[in-house]
C-alpha cells in the first residue's frame, strides 16, 4: 500500500507560495482581486497563527494515473462519462437535477481515524471505495475517491444514488459523514452495498446529534436503529458502537461553541459565564432570556431542537 502526503502545516521553514494558494482558495482569491500582496504575506500576517497548510497536489500526478487505469474495469459502461485528467467524470446534468447537486465553496476535508485506516490497511492489495471522500490530505493507490466534487484527490465523481461501478466491485466501502447529506440515503444505502464484494466489509459512519452542517445539503441525522435499518436487510450487522471521535462532547462542544458565535456583546459575555447547572431546567423558563431570544434564525435552523413545515396540495 503506497500512500501520499498532499497537505502540511506551513511553516517559514517549508513555505510555498503556490503550495499555500492551492491550500488556501480564500487567500487566492484575496490576491486575485489585489485585497493582499501575496500568500506569504498573508501567512506572516495571519496564517502561521490560524495554522493555515500547504497543499502539494502535483506529486499524486503519476499515482492518479495508474489508479485511474486500475479501476477502469470497474467502472459501469451502461453511464456516460468523461474523462479528464484528474477522474472519471460521471455526474451529468441530469444527475445534478435529479439528486439536487449544486457547486459549493464548501470544502468537506478531513483525515482518516485509526479504525478507518485498519480497513485500509487490511485491503492493501485489494480496492477500497470511499464513497463521499472529500478532498483527503492523503492519496492511497488502493483508495478509490468517490465524490460529487472535483477535487485534487477524487478518482471518480458522481452522485451515491447511482454510483458507476459494477456489481461485487470493491472489497471493503467506507462512507464517512455522508450519508446524512445526499437526498436518498436509502438508494445510496442499496448501491453501496450492490458494489460490495460478498464478504465485503462496510464502515459507515452517519451523524445523530450535531448541528446543520451543509456540504452543499444536510438532509438527514439518523439513530444507530435508523442506521441499522438502511443496511440490515442486506448485510449482516457485525457491531453498531459509538467510539472515541464521536462521543457526546463533541456534539455538546459544537452547540455550546456555535450558540456562542451567534450571539453579540453582553449578552454572548453573559452566555458564556453560564454554569452547567444554570441550563438544566424547564426549557420554557429560557424563553424569553436574551441569550434565547436573539439568536439570529439561520442559528436556530442549525442548532434547532426540530423544525416544522407547512405545506398544501393543489
């Protein structure tokens, strides 16, 4: 198993000023348009304490080639493509209207936990798919990166739906923090376990208490039970558990840390000297407090208990 480093910290020691532009799309843009002189001098100036990185996209170029002519056979001949230089192409625009994909500046980029990289490493000399990769900071040559986006580490792009593989494909499929974004979890469920070599392995990974996060939708949380039941009528469910990476805190972290940043001045100062204690009663008795009260709406969508719609039929 052969793997590649594409991002780094940047330091003043290994500083790359094309390196830092890729990494950094925002900075780009800000010296595109003239707002700041260079990527060094954003980085002297606020990326070496915001612990901004390098992105160095050009050593995977031959790498992506064998990849790209080693999953071949497994791509599906009965869907149109196109290939480029950096994947097979297969989201249409008939795909897009009918799964609802949209650009995004959202960027999903996250490295692998250790129970994902025992999976990997296991099927060194097989083919694992990452089904919704992300732009990964490391390239594996048995990884095939799956994606609705073209970035610098997506092998093939196309939507979980109707994924462009042949049946029995892949030795193991991971799908990490995916599923709650695409518009039928249940269709993307049936493909990924169709494209699974019997006595394949699956490691899926979908959350249940965390705020709105779109990338470019965030359609649906589930239950381990809902979990559970998009896959058991296909595979046999070895274990369902709840490891260190996604305990509790991290979800109560995230609402604390969000509810914080939507709030202003004293009343965000007097959230944050609040005691655990001071937020363990009758939710109707904050109702009216400031720190309730004016939280803007978009904070409520992402932070909200539930949401009601209202709907007729003509």
């Amino acid at each position: 198993m052969t793997s590649y480093i594409l991002e780094e910290l940047a330091t003043d020691q290994n500083f790359d000023e094309q390196a830092y532009l890729r990494a950094n799309p925002d900075v780009a843009k800000a010296v595109s348009s003239g707002s700041i002189d260079s990527g060094r001098v954003h980085f002297d100036l606020f990326g070496k304490n915001e612990n901004r990185r390098l992105l160095f996209s050009s050593i995977i170029s031959n790498a992506k080639e064998r990849k790209l002519e080693k999953i071949k056979p497994l791509l599906r001949t009965d869907m149109h493509f196109t290939k480029t230089s950096n994947c097979y192409d297969f989201l249409t625009n008939e795909l897009r209207s009918e799964f609802n994909i949209i650009d995004t500046d959202a960027v999903s980029s996250n490295g692998y936990d250790a129970f994902v990289m025992d999976l990997i490493k296991k099927y060194e000399k097989g083919v694992v798919l990452d089904c919704g990769a992300g732009k990964r900071p490391i390239y594996f040559d048995n990884v095939v990166n799956f994606e609705i986006a073209d970035y610098e580490t997506t092998d093939v792009r196309g939507v979980g739906e109707v994924l462009p593989f042949v049946d029995n494909a892949f030795d193991a499929v991971i799908s990490i923090a995916v599923l709650e974004h695409v518009k039928d979890p249940f269709l993307c469920a049936k493909e990924i376990c169709r494209v699974l070599k019997p006595g394949g392995e699956l490691m899926c990974c979908v959350p249940f208490l965390q705020p709105l996060h779109g990338y470019p939708h965030h359609y649906y949380n589930m239950t381990s039970q809902g979990l559970e039941n998009l896959f058991a009528d296909q595979l046999i469910i070895d274990e369902v558990t709840v490891y260190e990476s996604i305990l509790p805190i991290w979800s109560l972290t995230w609402f604390l840390r969000s509810w914080a940043d939507g709030l202003q001045g004293k009343t965000r100062d007097d959230f944050m000297h609040m005691k655990v204690s001071d937020l363990l009663g009758n939710p109707e008795m904050y109702l009216k407090m400031p720190f309730v009260k004016e939280l803007p709406m978009e904070k409520n969508f992402e932070l909200a208990s539930a949401t009601v719609m209202f709907a007729h039929k003509q």
